[in-house]
C-alpha cells in the first residue's frame, strides 16, 4: 500500500508504505515497499492518506430503530420518552439495528467498535440480544466490543426506567457472567471481547455496580458505564447518594486502569485528576452531548491531566449522523468553543490520536491495534484526499511554506472518501462500498424492524 500516511507513534511520511501479511502489518516506512513477495496484492494510494483503522469506544446499536424522537429533549426527558419505546425490543430488531449501525460505522472508516446494550425486557419475546449483536458484528466484519448492560433500579425503586425493563440484580449478575464465559475472546486478535456495563447511576443500584466490577476483575474483563453526562445526572448524585458521580464511581470501585467511562461532561478538577491518577479512561461522544445540550467534556484536560480519551459516536437516537470520522471534527471543534484556550485547544492530529490510539487504550488494545506499526493487527484505514473538497488542504502546492496537511484535510475537511478498509487484513470497504454485508439488505431488514417495534401486532 503506497500513499502518504501517517502513524500514532508520530512519524508520518509524506510518501510511504505498509505491509501486510496475514492478519498483522509487517512493515511500514518511506518511499515504495523494499521486497513485495510473489502474488501479493498491491494497492496505490497515491492521493490517499493512510492511518489506523478508527475505534469506537461509545454506541447503542438498538437505537437505531428510534432515531429521529425527542428532539427537542434534555437526557432525563429524552430517555423518559424512549424507555416505553425501548421495551418492546426484541433480539430480530437488534440484529437489525446492529447490521445497519455496524455497517454504518465500517462506511466511515472505523474497524473496531464497541456496543452498550441493557435494555433486556421482562416481558420476553427479546430473545439473545447480546448473541444477535455478536452475529450482526461477524456479517459486517467488524472487530466487537459488546458491553453485557443492565439496568436493575426501577422507577418504584427511585430510578429513573419503567419497571418493566429492569432486571433482577442477581439475574443481571448471572447474565453478565454468562455473556463473558459465551462470547469472550481474550486471545490475541480476538474479533470478540466483553466488557460488564451496568447502565449509569440512576438506573443501577450501588450493589450492582459493586458486584459488576467485582465480576469483571474476576473474570479479568473491562468494565464500561455512563458518568457524569448531565447537569441532572450531577444534581440526582449529589442529592440522592450524597457525592458527585465521580466520588460515588471510586467508592464502588468503579476507577481503575480496567475501566472506560462514556460521556464524563460534569467534571471538575478533583474528577480529573483522579482519572489521570487511577488509569480512568472516557468515552467522549461530542454529537451526541451536543445534541441533548448536555455540555462539553473536557478533553483538553484531561489529556494535559495524562488521562486517556477515545472517541464515541454514541447511540443512533441521540446522534443520528453516527459517523466515527465525523466525530474527528466535532471533537475538535467543540474543544475549541469550551472556555479556555481556544484554537489551541486540540488539534487536528491529536482529534486522529483520540478516535484512533486513544480509542485502542479504552479498549485495552492499544498493544494490538490503534496504530500503523510492524506487528499489530493490520486495521488501516485508507482516506481519498485528492478530491475538489480536500486536495488544497491535503497537498497545497507543493511549494514554498505551504505544501499541504493530509491530517487536517481528513478532520477539517467533510468526510473523506474511504478508498479502503482492513480489519485484520481482510477488505471490509473498498472503493467506498461495503463488501460484506449487503447495504441495500440491511436497510430493508432495519425499516421492517423499526414497523415492528411501531406496531407490534
């Protein structure tokens, strides 16, 4: 693959190559490739940049069926709104939902994705829902994260979800167990591994908080909730459990190396710190925040605090463009309009590092993928700059002190298109078209899906 490219390490060739054997790079450096073996293939990326495949550390996929509701809503009363939605969902319409978010995600350059799915109804009728995600990942192509979620405090109990779609703490305890001992892959390369996601602090009870990271850390998986998203969320810690959403995540154990947190808007600078402190990572999911008004993460410092960030495109119903390489953007733009330090605040090669290495980290792949390195999981991305709206920003004229930025034309520029993509060496996008599962096919299987869910009769 010859193109200019760029890695995380921070080299980046203006003119370069990577190498591709089986499912690993095996070398990558200036100018064309030194030794091509017999029957290789080779692609020409001239006029295209290349980088890590994008990772996706944020998203529901079953949200899919809902976008477009409560536009106008904050996160409590856009949530009070759906959750009736939500408990007629059945595992037919997560697998649905999950193929066309997937393959949506794949269409915008992302090779690794995770998922947090805890809406489990007691009325049956959903199914495996965990093991329809795991299917829709496998037709798509995709390396996959699932987050075995649950939700066990009710509206009767003081939470915030209809009753009817919270579990039994001991059942939701056993589920996760199960999904992990099901589905989890911890060997090297693994295109599966699970993750325990007890929802958020006002849909969860601090024993199922507590006993999920006792779980997980036995199990030696990561562990994945919401925190800290909104103003409301905020206000119900401090007045219901008496400290901020991050002091209640330490005291349940909930800080640590082997934990990533969606969202982290209301932090203050105790919360950062600690973050930096205990290996906390976030999951910052820009559109989304902006799209319920909850705020803006603060991201820049967090990364100055040593804290790591990935990206997130969150779920279809709060975000519905879920494009990973336009949260390049929008991460970089709303860092910008935060109080503080302005244009500086983030620029375009650290918004590539958080939607790509940063994101590894979350996942706790950064050993295997997140970078174009020799030995790591061969998930490129390969990006056309040489169209009308990106050629100027990405080659310039190639003379005097301006001779182009491919970086910038990829975050500052609209979404580039995808000439290639590799997970784990196999092609699941070429040409900006997706060659695994059938577009056309998912869109039909997902609009019949979203009628069901309408009218269940």
């Amino acid at each position: 693959m010859d193109g200019p490219r760029h890695d995380q390490a921070g080299t980046e060739y203006r003119s370069g190559h990577v190498t591709v054997t089986g499912d690993r790079i095996t070398a990558v450096g200036e100018g064309p490739a030194p030794v091509v073996p017999d029957g290789a293939r080779r692609i020409d990326g001239a006029g295209c940049l290349a980088t890590p495949g994008l990772v996706n550390t944020h998203h529901h996929l079953y949200q899919w069926l809902t976008q477009g509701r409560a536009q106008q809503s904050v996160l409590f009363d856009w949530l009070t709104e759906l959750y009736p939605v939500w408990a007629r969902i059945d595992a037919g319409q997560v697998h649905a939902a999950a193929t066309a978010g997937l393959a949506w995600l794949a269409l915008s350059g992302c090779t690794t994705s995770t998922d947090h799915h805890y809406i489990f109804p007691r009325a049956g009728g959903d199914g495996d829902a965990l093991a329809a995600e795991v299917a829709a990942a496998a037709r798509v192509g995709l390396r996959f994260h699932p987050c075995r979620g649950s939700m066990d405090l009710g509206r009767s109990a003081g939470g915030l979800p209809p009753d009817e779609i919270v579990e039994d703490t001991d059942a939701a305890l056993a589920a996760t167990e199960e999904a992990v001992r099901r589905f989890h892959d911890p060997s090297p390369g693994a295109m599966v591994r699970v993750a325990a996601g007890p929802c958020s602090p006002f849909s969860v009870t601090p024993r199922l908080m507590r006993e999920s990271a006792e779980l997980a850390r036995g199990l030696g998986v990561r562990m994945h909730t919401h925190l800290a998203e909104s103003r409301e969320e905020d206000v119900y810690c401090r007045e219901a459990l008496g400290r901020t959403p991050t002091e209640y995540a330490e005291d349940l154990g909930w800080l640590g190396p082997d934990v990533w947190l969606a969202h982290c808007v209301q932090l203050d600078e105790a919360a950062i710190r600690r973050f930096a402190a205990t290996g906390t990572s976030v999951a910052h999911c820009p559109t989304s925040n902006a799209r319920l008004g909850a705020g803006i993460a603060p991201v820049r410092d967090l990364l100055q605090a040593g804290a790591t960030v990935g990206l997130g495109v969150d779920g279809a119903a709060s975000s519905e463009g879920t494009s990973l390489a336009s949260e390049l953007r929008q991460a970089l733009l709303v860092a910008r309009v935060r109080e503080g330090p302005g244009p500086s605040a983030l620029t375009a090669r650290q918004a590539l590092w958080v939607g790509t290495r940063g994101g590894a980290r979350c996942l706790g792949r950064d050993d295997e993928t997140g970078a174009l390195r020799p030995g790591l999981l061969a998930d490129i991305a390969l990006w056309r700059l040489d169209t009308l709206a990106h050629d100027a920003i990405g080659h310039g004229p190639g003379e005097g002190d301006w001779s182009g930025d491919p970086v910038a034309a990829l975050v500052l520029g609209p979404p580039a298109p995808l000439e290639l993509l590799l997970v784990g060496g196999t092609p699941v996008v070429e040409r900006g078209e997706l060659r695994t599962a059938d577009p056309a096919e998912a869109a039909r299987e997902v609009r019949a899906a979203r009628r069901r869910l309408a009218d269940p009769r």
